[in-house]
C-alpha cells in the first residue's frame, strides 16, 4: 500500500518496532464500492485462511493503511489486550454470564452508517466509561459528548481464529444482502445480532421493542436469526481507548502530555472541594512507567539523543480516560494527519530511530504484501522521497495528496 499516507503509519511503525504486512494495494483499487469493500473483507479472510491452523491462537492485527499510526511498541498494545480480554471474562461473570470478549474493534461515538433504528445503533453494550464522563449532558447533548458504544472496523485485533469467523459471517452477509458501500455497516450487523442475543447489560435499558412503532423510519430494526444460526463471535469495543484512539468527535479531549515523575493517582479528599481534584492530574500509566521507548537502556548508545524513558516525552492522551493509546486511529478530519504528526515523541529522533533499526534489523521499515505471491516492499521504494516531512528536516513540504 504505497503513498504518503501510508509512510505515517509505516515510518511509526518502523521506530516502535512493528512489522506490518500489507494487502497488495493493486488487488484493493476497484472503482466499483461494492467489490472495494468486498475486497477489503475478502482479502483479509484469504490471508487469515492462508495462515493455516498452527496459526489459530496467534494475535492478529489489523489497521486501516492510510488512517493511522502507532504511538507506543506493540509488546503493549498485547499487554492492555489482555488486560481487556480479562476485565470483559470477569465483568460478564459478575453478572453470571460467560461470555468472553476475544476480538477488541476500536470505537465510535456515532454509530454510522445508518440511522439510529438500525439494531446496530441501539442493540449494543453499555460503554464502561462513566455515565458523567463528558458532564451533564453525556448521551443526551452533542455527539462530542456520547460515550464510545459503536463499533469502528478499522482496527481490530484478536486471535487468528477468532477473527477469521467473525470475517466469514461478515462476507456473507455483503454477499447476502449489499445495501451500503461499508464495510463498517456489516461488521456492526453482526456485532448487533450478538448483542442482541447475550442481552442487555445489567446498567442499561433497550427501547420497549413492543412499543415500538412496526412500520416507517421509527420502526426498530429487531435481528432476526434462525436459531440454528452462530451469533456468538467474542466481539468488544475498546471503550477506555487503552489500546485505539479515534479522532472523530474526540479532537477536544486528546492532547500531548508530558508527565514527567507524575505516576500515583491523587485521591480527592472528601472535606475539600478543591484539593487535589483527580481530574487535574494525569498519572503515566503503571506499564509505560516501568518500561522503555525504544531502543531501551541496554542499546542505547552513550551518546544518542534517542530518548531513554517515557517520563520525559510528550504523549497523545485522552483526557477522559487518561490513557494513552498505542495507536491514533484519524476517523472524521483526516487533515489531522499531518497537523498532529510532529507532535509525536519521536519525530524529533526518528532517522536516529530508524538508523539504529535497521543496523539490528536491515528489514526495519520494509512492509511485505500478503498471500501466496507476497512481496517485500523495501523502505526506499515506499517512504525515502518523504523522509525530509517524515524526520522534520528543514526544507521538508507537505505529503502531497495520498
């Protein structure tokens, strides 16, 4: 997937480290939506079928090419993974269910395509984020203030299996019935019919369905699935933002802290209004406070401006959850892109970065294409005309059109 867009994401990943494997972009250009998005799903689902079943409890990770880049190494995003996949088992077994979540979609604060009839719309969890988590008229206001409860198809991550079924339901139901030129609007279908299914959570309320109006644009779409039919895929949303971060309806409460030694949380002490107000203070989380940015104290040459903790650089954070994601996902306002790219910690240093990969790893930068043709496609054929942007060095111009 060549083009200045995607040298962002291939050039952070590069630095962080993490290998990409690309869709062959000329299997992908179709000028007809339809098959765009029916290749899009079929040409994942043919790579995941040809990783072969010694490879079904492996993660696997997918990210849209052109719309995003990643901020921290992967050993963390796998880390917060199973943070997650935990927390989902042991809050649906307080409730005294057993589902699991295994295959995390990254989140939206809009459910889109579609209206708000559609089961994909309101036949969804409860966010875990706070019911007040943007003020008083969180859910009720404007959509800066709704909670994260849709999904986005444009990361997800899982094992191998695992998302391989839940790309298979998915390309049957384009095949079945194409209605929208999304392939969005069928992964939500599918995560609908199984919410639907497990049932509301315990902190919400779905519409009264026999209320609800049978015919016209009121009318509430109700899955209909023969009960002979698989619902259950272990899909959930990245709520907290631990792992993805969208920019769509967020671009006001995500900002580039620098938290120096700020690494215990302030409890607010109950007879004072004003002390120590926890939403004032932004601890480094635990996994990134006992880490090291790349390429870690024991690589590090002596006298190398790369950077040695995470304490001392400035980090996207979303200041509603505090986390920082490993990866910044630009849904909505794409020119965001470039506005934000040297604001990253490491596009002071990123030749530095990227030399000292490639003296340990001579693929460093490189992405190869999928499948049984696949291809290396070295960093000098994809990003070299854009290394001035990409490292911040003088005379460096914009990205051009992708």
């Amino acid at each position: 997937m060549e083009g200045p867009r995607a040298d962002l994401r291939l050039s952070s990943a590069a630095w962080l480290p993490v290998n990409p494997c690309d869709l062959d972009s000329e299997q992908m250009s179709y000028e007809d939506d339809y098959v765009q998005h029916l290749a899009k799903v079929e040409g994942i689902l043919n790579h995941l079928e040809s990783l072969g079943p010694q490879h079904d409890d492996e993660l696997f990770l997918m990210v849209d090419g052109y719309d995003a880049w990643f901020q921290l190494p992967p050993d963390i995003l796998v880390q917060r993974y199973h943070s997650i996949v935990d927390s989902s088992t042991n809050r649906y077994a307080a409730d005294e269910s057993d589902f699991t979540n295994t295959v995390i979609f990254g989140q939206d604060k809009l459910c889109w395509p579609g209206t708000a009839s559609r089961a994909a719309c309101w036949a969804v969890p409860d966010s875990t984020l706070w019911s007040q988590a943007f003020g008083p008229d969180t859910d009720y206001g404007i959509v800066e203030h709704n909670r994260p409860r849709w999904l986005n198809s444009g990361t997800i991550i899982g094992p191998v299996k695992d998302v391989r079924d839940i790309f298979t339901a998915t390309l049957e139901k384009i095949r079945e019935h194409h209605s929208e030129n999304s392939d969005q609007f069928y992964f939500a279908n599918v995560f609908a019919e199984q919410s639907y299914a497990r049932g509301p959570t315990t902190t919400q309320q779905w519409p009264n369905i026999t209320e609800s109006p049978q015919e016209g644009p009121e009318a509430l779409e109700i899955p209909r699935v023969p009960s002979s039919k698989r619902t259950e895929y272990g899909i959930g949303i990245d709520y907290e933002s631990s792992l993805f971060q969208t920019v769509a309806f967020y671009e006001d409460y995500i900002t580039w802290i620098t938290y120096y030694n700020s690494t215990q949380e302030i409890q607010p002490k109950p007879t004072s209004f004003h002390a120590n107000n926890p939403y004032h203070h932004f601890p480094l989380p635990s996994d990134l406070a006992t880490s090291f940015p790349p390429p870690g104290p024991k690589d590090k040459p002596p006298t190398s401006p790369l950077p040695a903790t995470w304490f001392n650089l400035p980090l996207a954070t979303n200041t509603i959850t505090k986390q920082i994601a490993p990866l910044i996902h630009f849904t909505g306002k794409k020119g965001y892109r470039e506005m934000w790219w040297h604001r990253n910690w490491f596009y002071p240093v990123g030749k530095e970065l990227l030399r000292w990969r490639q003296s340990v790893d001579a693929g460093a930068g490189d992405a190869r294409t999928a499948g049984e043709e696949a291809r290396v496609l070295p960093w000098e054929r994809l990003c070299w005309r854009y290394e001035e942007y990409l490292f911040g060095e003088s005379g460096a111009g914009g990205l051009g059109k992708a």
